[in-house]
C-alpha cells in the first residue's frame, strides 16, 4: 500500500478541553454592504472534531464555512488554522499562498462544481498535478483510491454531463479528499439534490466521518445525518452561535427555546 493511504488523516484526537484548537475564530464580523452576518462570533474546534452547523437560512453558516476555506474577508476579528492567521482585511488570503497550509481545508458546495470538459478521472487529478505537482501515475492512482471509496470507481472515464446529481457530488467529495486536507468542509451538499441521491451522498460523508479521524464541519438541514456524523452541533441565529453542545444536547434534549421552536418546525415540514 502506498504511503501516503497509511498515512491518511491518522491524528490523534483528544478532548477538546486538552488541546490547542485547529480552527479559532475569535470575535469575528463579517458584513456585506448594511448586513451583518456574522457578529462577534467566537469558536474552536480541536483536531479531529466533526462539527454539524444548523440555524435558519440566512443565520451566517455558510459564511463560516467561506471563512475557514479562505473564500471570504473578515471586517474584523480573527480567523486562525493551528496558529496561523487565515488573516483579516486586505490580507485575508495571505495564508493561503504560504506552503503547505492552502491544501490543509477542502471544500465541497452545494452545486458541484465539476470540470464540464475533464472526465471525472481528470477532474480528481487536476489538483494533485497542479497544486501537488504529482506525477501522472501518482494522481490516477490517488483519483481511482478515492473514486472507490465513494463507489465510482467504474464511473471514472464518464463525462460529468453523463452523470447524475448525487454522482457528481460523489466525485466532488472525491477530489476534495484527494488533496488529502486536514479539514473538510461540507456546504449544505445534498440541498440540490432528490431524495434517492440525498441518501447515496450522505452515506459517503457518513463513512469519511467514522472512518477517517479528520476535522469536519457540515452545514446541514438533515437532522437524522447530523445527530450521526457530529461529535458537536451549534445552532447559529442573526451570525451568533446561541445553542453548542453534542447532538444529544442540541438536537434530542435542547434546552434552549429557540432551538426547540427550530427542530419543532423541521418535524412539521
């Protein structure tokens, strides 16, 4: 076996109590234009920790995410990954020019982002040549080792367009996880797609989740996969984390009434 598979996201996780956090965001503003998104938003996530994001649409989710992956600006405050500035203002995006440290987040969005004119092959070796400076015979072993573990394996010379939904968001999962980050990122993934491949999606991220001991945090609407997949789930209103805790706190037993009138009103849909 190759070394860098034996070598894939082995970290030790330890309570979050008893190490320094991977991703600090510290009083945190994020505006556009007159809106405040986020409003002196503090977190920590130690290394490891699977972090679900749940809230109204509009409550600044998805902006955290942006944030950590370096797609966004601050107004003000502080975004930091194992101690080094994501940055603010003007120079937001200086950290991710500097070594190593622009492959550790992968991102995966809504929409799929796929290569129109690479085969699915292509698209997962694209980064790894480019970024990575692989050889060929490197990234096509590390695109079909992913492939298999979202089980598309046969799909690997198909065209994207010939696909549907949830097999292309499989491969976008897949060439996120070939740039081998230290944190991935999941973006409301299955809200563009129907039910049947809401279902294959998900049990993809569920695998990564239990199988890899990597740090992830999951914007989402699907409580079931949320209480599953995270170790913790913060509950954002007005770009303001109002309920933190585990899925059993949050999501089973909440006791904060807001978060009881949110789950209360997804059970009514």
């Amino acid at each position: 076996m190759a070394d860098w598979k034996k070598s894939t996201y082995q970290v030790e996780s330890l309570p979050s109590s008893l190490t320094t956090p991977l991703i600090s965001l510290a009083q945190v503003v994020k505006d556009y234009g007159d809106t405040r998104v986020l409003d002196h938003l503090n977190l920590a996530i130690p290394e490891g920790q699977k972090v679900a994001l749940i809230g109204p649409s509009g409550s600044g989710k998805s902006t955290v995410l942006r944030l950590i992956k370096g797609l966004e600006t601050v107004s003000n405050g502080t975004v930091t990954m194992d101690g080094a500035a994501v940055g603010s203002g003007r120079r937001q995006h200086r950290w991710f020019s500097r070594g190593p440290v622009r492959h550790q987040v992968g991102m995966v969005f809504q929409h799929f982002n796929l290569f129109p004119h690479l085969t699915v092959e292509q698209n997962i070796m694209e980064a790894p040549l480019r970024v990575l400076k692989l050889d060929v015979a490197q990234a096509r072993e590390r695109a079909h080792y992913y492939l298999q573990m979202v089980g598309l394996a046969h799909k690997a010379p198909a065209w994207p367009a010939t696909l549907s939904g949830g097999q292309q968001q499989r491969v976008a999962i897949a060439r996120a996880l070939a740039m081998q980050p230290r944190v991935m990122l999941f973006d409301e993934v299955t809200s563009a797609l129907d039910p049947e491949s809401v279902g294959e999606v998900l049990k993809v991220i569920r695998d990564v989740a239990h199988g890899q001991n990597m740090t992830m945090l999951l914007v989402t609407h699907e409580m079931s996969f949320a209480r599953d997949v995270a170790d913790r789930v913060l509950f954002m209103e007005k770009g303001k984390i109002i309920d933190d805790g585990t899925p059993e706190q949050v999501l089973v037993n909440p006791l904060n009434p807001r978060t009881r009138q949110f789950l209360n009103i997804l059970t009514e849909r």
